[in-house]
C-alpha cells in the first residue's frame, strides 16, 4: 500500500510539473491560488464544506472578470515523501485531470519562490492558509473560505457564499490594500496572547520525554482557558 502511494506521488510530481509554466512568464496582477496540504485537519475538517476546492474555484470564476487569470500553485508537501503524506487518497489522478483543464487557470511549480509570487499578484485566494499572513504583510489582500486564527486581520476578507466573494473582488478591484498598520496591530495582538515555550515536534526533532513535556503543557493551558470562560 505504501509503495503505491509512493509511486502515485512521484508520478503526480512529474505530472504536475509537466504540466506547470514559469512564474517568470506570467503577466501581474493575476489571482494566486495558493493549495494546501489535503487530507489535514485544518483543510479537510475546519474548513466545512469548502474543503472541496473545486467550490471554491466556481465562485472565484463566477465572480472575477473573464480576463482575469487564476495562477495555483500547489503545496510542497502534498508531493513529499513517507508518513503521514497520503495526498494521492485525496488528490488523484481525477483531481489532476480537472486542475490542468479548469478555465482561465494555470499551475506553476511548487517550487516558485512564494513570495515572488504573492509579489505579483493581484490577491491570494486560499482555504486557510498562513499564507495569508505573509500576503498581507506584502500587502496583498486575500480571500479565505475557511476557519482560520487570523479570520479577523487587515486586509483578510472571509468568504462564505457568491455575494461575498463578489464584494471583495469588487472592493480589490477599485485599490483597496491592507493597511499595514492594522496588520501589525493584530500580530501584535496575537502575538502578546501567545504562549512561549511549545515546540512543535514538526520543525524540531524533540525526544520523547520532551515531547510529552510539551503536550503537559498544552493541556494545562486548554485547562486553564476552558476554567477561565466557563467556571
């Protein structure tokens, strides 16, 4: 099972990649659709029924302008690798198919430098990707369609049916940019809300013992948290 899964991720690779132009090539000011990781929670459940990125692409081509492009750009890790990459259960081969023949879009290598990219664009479109934040922070406005910590940032419009989908382009359309005062404000914000002190064993390769020490610690301060709203 785990060889096929393999083999499928190198040939969906090569496929895209085939299939992929050069940043270098493509005019500015085209709506980038930045892809994420799927299966994962935070696309698959958080995001309800726009987990289905297809529903997302039909409002965006429904509500732009017909001579408007959509460059996708997908993530690095849906062609890694081993454990726990299962991306081919997810997006297969039908996947592909609609992808490289969806109108008015083009896929560039996952390997284009991201911020280049956002640097171009017109806006940046994702589920709920961190993305966004560093779209922001260029000053690139950004539509999501899911649950995200920062749903309520500058320069961040959330995107639930048509109409909304709409307005934003619309507002974008006529200048609007993310005041970067604001969005500092709410990093800031952020930020002094935060725990120091957790690492995510993702980034860092932790021994066990730490490991363990770590979840202590996010479960006593979920403990705390669900004290302090509802005791």
């Amino acid at each position: 099972f785990r060889l096929k899964l393999s083999l499928k991720t190198s040939y969906y690779k090569f496929l895209y990649n085939s299939k992929s132009i050069k940043l270098a090539d493509v005019e500015d000011n085209y709506i980038f659709f930045a892809a994420q990781l799927q299966p994962e929670a935070l696309t698959t459940t958080f995001v309800g029924y726009y987990q289905d990125i297809f529903s997302i692409l039909e409002i965006i081509s429904s509500a732009k302008r017909d001579t408007d492009k959509i460059i996708y750009k997908e993530h690095p890790d849906t062609f890694a690798q081993g454990e726990p990459f299962y991306s081919p259960l997810y997006k297969n081969k039908t996947y592909w198919n609609e992808i490289f023949n969806y109108k008015d879009l083009n896929v560039i290598s996952e390997k284009e430098n991201i911020y280049e990219t956002i640097d171009k664009s017109l806006m940046l479109v994702t589920q709920s990707s961190t993305t966004a934040i560093e779209a922001v922070i260029r000053g690139k406005p950004v539509l999501i369609f899911g649950n995200a910590w920062f749903s309520e940032c500058e320069g961040i419009f959330k995107i639930q049916n048509y109409q909304d989908c709409v307005n934003a382009i619309s507002k974008i359309k006529k200048g609007y940019k993310p005041d970067l005062k604001l969005v500092r404000k709410f990093l800031n914000s952020v930020a002094k809300s935060s725990y120091k002190g957790i690492i995510h064993d993702k980034f860092y390769e932790l021994p066990v013992l730490e490991i363990k020490k770590n979840n202590i610690r996010i479960a006593d301060l979920i403990h705390s948290k669900y004290k302090e709203y509802y005791n």
